[in-house]
C-alpha cells in the first residue's frame, strides 16, 4: 500500500513540475492569502481518482471545494499543494500530502516536494524514511534547538499569540525559520533538520501525513494545550522531536 500511495503521489508530482504560466491562472478564495491555481485542482483531482480506485471504500477529504461529511472508517486526507504562495512565486517550497487514516489513526503518511525530488514516508509501525532512507529526529535540547512556525495568516485574530508564541520560542532556542508549508516543517523535523514547529490553527491537510511520518520518527505531536491531534480536524499543533516537548508547559 505504501509504495502505491508513493507511487501516486510522484506521479502527481509531475503535474507541479510541468506548471506553467502559474500566476495567470491564480485566484483567492477568502483573501490575498488564501490562493489557488488550476493545479491545486488538477492536482486533487488526480489523487481523487488515483486513490479512490486504490481504495474505493474511503471517503476522501482534500483542501479543495466541497467538504462532504466523512461517514467511511478509511478517510484520504489530501493536500494537492501545500505551501500555494511558494508555488506561485516560484519558491519551490511545496508539498503534496496524503494521508490515509483508518478511524482516526493515521496509517500511511506520504509528503513529497516535487521540486527538490524529496520524498517522506511512514506506515504505523514501520519507521519514517526520507527517499526510502531510514529518518529520525535529533537530539538537540530546546537551549540548540531550531524552531519552525506558521503564521496562521488565513485567520489574523491568531496574530497576537503566534507572535508571542514565537518569542519565547526563540528566547528559550537557538533560532527560528518561517518557510511556508506546514507538512513540510513537521517532516524537517522528523529528519533532525529543526526541533520544534508550532501553528496555533491548522487544517488537517496540513499536518496528518506528517505527523504519522514525525511519530514513526521518533518524535512527538499534540495541540497546543497538550491534547491529541485529530488528523481529520482543524485545530492548533506542537511538533517536536520529543526532548524539546515538555517546554509546552513554560509557554504562556
């Protein structure tokens, strides 16, 4: 099943790549931060197809158009192009996700970037794997530690505490990054690239696949306020490589 879903995901890969003309073909959707292009669409549309024929008994829930109550055990829980902005001004940081989640337990994780060819991967039990390479998360404590957030810019009323967030992440570390493309962040630290990412709302799209592959990676996810996450609800997520977890409780 994994490398079918791997094998997916690549091919839909190749839709990005090929892209052309990308900004004529853009428009928002709730504000200046909130775009799509025809790939996103064509995009989701191809995992649609691809892996309802895979595994025709799951609902499917993807970031573009209608969101259908999910009433199936098997839920395909895709983002066609996480990190749309990047994508658009060619910043070649973006990602497809999927992830298949089996009553709310996510199963299979795939992230992949297409533009750099790299490719992160995890079935539940099985280990995390960057290109088919074994992945872990590092050993930094929080004093060497490297944090990665988002800004939560589709819902500005987020502004005042992710920033405050972030301060104190940084006063407590040793740096931070802002890149854009949440699956991806959660899968820079599940290979020791970053300690921390943090984002006080998300999408599910934007953290399921990867928080299956940061697990099988020997590292830890929650809310914000400590509970689990739910890979098919929106809520605020903490992505650590473990050791760095338990600053949660200094943060305030």
């Amino acid at each position: 099943m994994l490398q079918q879903l791997i094998d997916i995901v690549r091919r839909a890969g190749e839709l990005i790549c090929n892209a052309r003309d990308i900004e004529k073909d853009t428009h928002e959707k709730t504000g200046a931060s909130d775009l799509v292009t025809k790939y996103d669409v064509a995009v989701q549309a191809f995992l649609k197809k691809e892996l309802l024929a895979l595994v025709p008994e799951a609902d499917f829930l993807g970031e573009e158009g209608e969101h259908d109550t999910l009433t199936k055990p098997w839920v395909f829980v895709v983002d066609p192009i996480d990190g749309t902005t990047n994508f658009v001004r060619n910043m070649f940081y973006s990602n497809i996700a999927v992830a298949l989640v089996h009553e709310g337990s996510v199963e299979y994780g795939v992230v992949y970037n297409p533009f750099t060819d790299e490719l992160f991967s995890a079935k539940r039990g099985g280990g995390a794997y960057l290109n088919g390479r074994p992945i872990h998360v590092s050993d930094h404590d929080m004093a060497h530690a490297i944090t990665m957030c988002g800004s939560t810019i589709y819902d500005r009323s987020y502004t005042d505490r992710s920033f405050a967030l972030m301060r104190q992440l940084y006063d407590l570390g040793l740096d931070f990054r802002r890149f854009g493309s949440a699956e991806l962040d959660v899968c820079y630290v599940a290979c020791g690239r970053v300690e921390v990412f943090f984002e006080c709302r998300l999408n599910p799209w934007d953290f399921a696949a990867g928080s299956l592959i940061l697990t099988e990676a020997g590292g830890s996810i929650t809310r914000l306020d400590g509970s689990p996450i739910d890979p098919c609800c929106a809520g605020s997520v903490w992505a650590t490589n473990g050791i760095c977890h338990e600053v949660l409780s200094l943060l305030h």
